[in-house]
C-alpha cells in the first residue's frame, strides 16, 4: 500500500508535469509564429545570440528559484534543439 502523503505528492507533480507539457506546447505554437514571420522577411532561421542571450536567462532564473542552472541549461537546450529540428527539417 503506498502511503497517502506520496500519493499527494504523487499526484501534485502529476498536475506540474500537465503544466510543463501545456507550457511546451504553447512554446511551440508561438515558434511557429516566430518561423513563418521570419520566412515572410526572409530573416536567418537560427539566431546563435538570441539562444545564447535565452540561456542565459535561464540559467538566472533557475538560480532564483535554487535549479542548478547546469540542469536548466541542459533542459532549454534540449527543449531550443527539437524546437529547430521540427522547423528546419
């Protein structure tokens, strides 16, 4: 039998990994926006400053909310990867 108080636990980082997954999804709803207004003028795909300049900002805000900023890097890497592989393909 599992104990109540993991179960809560349990299912109060169920209702967060809901929250992340709707947050992804929106992400990619808005790089989308973002590709085809830079189709429309006829802008670079990739923009290496802006993911730096977005990683960085990242790493700030996981050290302010005590996230090893090592983590979030890895995760907003992973997350900017698929976001331009879905597009550049």
């Amino acid at each position: 039998m599992i104990p109540k108080e993991l179960q809560l636990l349990r299912n109060s980082l169920d209702i967060v990994d809901k929250g992340i997954v709707e947050k992804i999804a929106e992400r990619f709803l808005i790089t989308q926006k973002i590709w085809q207004v830079k189709k429309e003028n006829d802008l670079p795909k990739c923009d290496p400053d802006r993911e730096k300049e977005k990683l960085e900002e990242v790493s700030e805000l996981a050290k302010k909310y005590q996230l090893s900023p090592k983590i979030a890097g890895k995760i907003f890497e992973k997350i900017i990867d698929e976001t331009k592989n879905s597009y550049l393909d």
